[in-house]
C-alpha cells in the first residue's frame, strides 16, 4: 500500500436545520384537502419574491456569491481566442505549451519506485515529439511542487496551445506523495483554473497522474473472444460569434488517473507503470492524428486489455487487473498537430515500431503498489 491512510475533512460547513430536514425556509401555507377519510393536509413551499428572480438549482446554495454594491456580480475577464461554437481547441499558437513532469522515487518514509525513471524518460520523449517544452523535477518536496506550480501560472500562456502536468508517485484516494509530506490532489490544478491563470482560460489544461488511490484489487473476468498471439506473462508491482461570453472556471480541465478511486495502480520495476507507458504508446503512434480523449479511450484499452500482473509468490496480489480513470471537463476536442515553426532543438525522430507482443518477463519483483 502506498502510504498511510488519511481523511481530511471540512469542519468549516454549517449545520442547517431546515435544509437537512427537508424543509422550505420560505413561507408555508398548508392546504386542506377534502378526501375518503378525511383532511389531508398539504405543506407548499411559497418562495419569495427575491427567490423567484433567480434561476433554479438542484440543490440549496451554502455559499452565495458575494454581490458588488449595485447589485450586479463581479466577474473576471480574460480573452479567449476561439469561437464559443468551435469544434476544436485553438492549438495553432506559436508554443504548444508547458509540461511539467514530477517524478518522485525516492520518499523519506516509503519504498522507492523501481521503474519510474523510464516512465518519466519515455514520458519526456513523447511530450517532446507533440511538440511541448517539457520540464521534469525529480523527487520533489511538497514546498518545491508548490512552488512550481505557482511559478508555473504566474508565467505568460497567452502564445501557448495548452498545458500538461504529469505526476508519477504514491498516492491515496484524493491524495499524492511528494518527497516529504502527504499533499491533496487538487494542488495541482488549483492554480490554473480560469480565474486564477487567464492566459490559459479556454485552453485545456491536462493532468496525468500515476499513483495508487486506495488499497483494493481489480480481479477481473475472463472474457472470451479472438484469440491473441504473444500472449507473455508480466512481473509487475502496483503502483455563433459574440463579443463576450462567460465559462466556468473549471473548464476545459481533463484529468487521467491510472487507476478508479480505491484501488492499486500497477508498475513494473523494469519497463514502467502499465498507465504511462500505455499513454506514450498511444502519443507516439497515433498522438497527431487522433484527439484526446480517443487517445485516451485507447489507453484505457491498452491497460484492461493488454496487461495483468505476475507475482505467482503473492496470491493476494496475482492475477489483477487495472482499468483508468478519466475525468473530463473539457468543452472541445484537443489536437496535436505538429508545429510549423522551427525549433532550436534537433528534430526528434520518428517513434519507434510498436512490438506485437505486449508482455515482457522479468525475474525481479518490486513488491510495492504504484
């Protein structure tokens, strides 16, 4: 298991009698209704003139949004350069963007993370080849993550197609590992929503993350069906145009977990987690003609399909399954096409053929999850 299990909770939220109960806190006026049987009677929330004024929701607000002294709502405005009807995402700037990759091996308290090193060097290799400035950090601490990421918003996106932020560690459910601490997941896009990074409102900011997010294993089911050559056993360990319209600020957010909420997150000590190494499969093969979250799906694919973990010394731990986790709230498709303009770097060559065979056998065995 990678870590310790922790809970953190919201002591700050309001006990309201009335909206735990169910009950209207507007006026009520009971009906009395003549039935077999008897009078019945009939409670009917009547809202308030104020109330009617505004648009329903499902459910009662326990923060309201704070209003300017003439009533209206303070809104921040960025420029967004992209039709609110297009399709696509404007990925035809002059940079594709930046990529940040934290690699934590090495912690204070736990296992080191045999394999993360070509995870992260392959990782780099794809991003590069699509094209992104990428800048990986190894074995951060909390405080430096932070601090990049910080640093990281602060700069200038304005001639940036988008944004990646990679991160290869121990985790738990809604929790990472930095070197040194226990950190929550959502420190990483935190700083980038709309409002609080506007050169990059309306680009897409994507987050990949390689860590376990709980203790529980997929055993998985037999399916029937074609039969697949190669087949090879692996030693793995877990691990219309208008002037101006508004968005949220958590738009155009895509964020892969390598695994679902509560279970393991598989890596193998010699070639790699089965999520990152699936991801840059994916990236280099098809990375420039197929859109994201296709990309996406095939990664998923790759790691139900292609992958099961050999440790035969471990029963509790053999013969398990994994399958990704995507949540999108991107608003339009992502691209990769591939930049026009010159690069100081030396051109990165074409990737490699991908090999029939999915599995490859190893005699060591990290016994570790993530």
């Amino acid at each position: 298991m990678d870590g310790y299990a922790s809970i953190w909770k919201n002591e700050n939220v309001e006990e309201n009698k009335d909206r735990n109960s169910g009950r209207c806190p507007e006026t009520r006026v009971v009906d009395e209704t003549e039935e077999e049987g008897g009078g019945v009677s009939v409670a009917q929330c009547i809202p308030s003139s104020r109330e009617t004024e505004r648009t329903d929701v499902d459910g009662w607000p326990f923060r309201k949004v704070k209003d300017t002294n003439d009533g209206s709502i303070s809104k921040i405005t960025v420029n967004i350069d992209v039709l609110p009807d297009a399709e696509n995402y404007n990925m035809h700037h002059k940079r594709r963007g930046v990529a940040l990759i934290f690699n934590n091996v090495y912690f204070d308290k736990m296992t080191i993370r045999k394999g993360s090193d070509k995870d992260c060097n392959d990782l780099t290799w794809a991003l590069r080849n699509l094209d992104f400035e990428v800048r990986m950090h190894k074995d951060p601490s909390f405080q430096k993550i932070s601090n990049i990421l910080q640093e990281t918003a602060a700069e200038d996106h304005t001639d940036a197609d988008c944004l990646i932020v990679a991160v290869m560690s121990h985790g738990e459910s809604n929790l990472l590992y930095s070197s040194d601490s226990l950190y929550p997941v959502d420190l990483l896009w935190k700083n980038f929503t709309a409002d609080q990074c506007v050169t990059l409102a309306g680009k897409p900011k994507l987050f990949f993350i390689q860590a376990c997010r709980g203790n529980q294993f997929d055993d998985g089911v037999t399916a029937i069906g074609e039969p697949r050559l190669g087949t090879y056993q692996t030693v793995d360990v877990t691990d219309s145009r208008t002037d101006s319209y508004t968005i949220p600020t958590f738009s155009d957010i895509m964020v892969a977990y390598s695994t679902q909420d509560g279970f393991y997150s598989w890596r193998n000590p010699d070639d790699g987690s089965w999520f990152i190494q699936a991801i840059c499969k994916e990236f280099n093969i098809h990375g420039r003609t197929r859109d994201l979250l296709t990309l996406m799906t095939f990664v998923n694919r790759r790691v139900a399909i292609n992958y099961q973990s050999y440790v035969p010394h471990l029963k509790n731990s053999h013969a398990k399954k994994q399958i990704p986790s995507i949540v999108s709230m991107l608003t339009r498709l992502v691209y990769f096409p591939k930049k026009s303009i010159l690069r100081s770097t030396p051109a990165i060559q074409p990737a490699p053929e991908e090999k029939k065979t999915s599995y490859i056998k190893n005699k060591d065995c990290d016994t570790m999850p993530c």
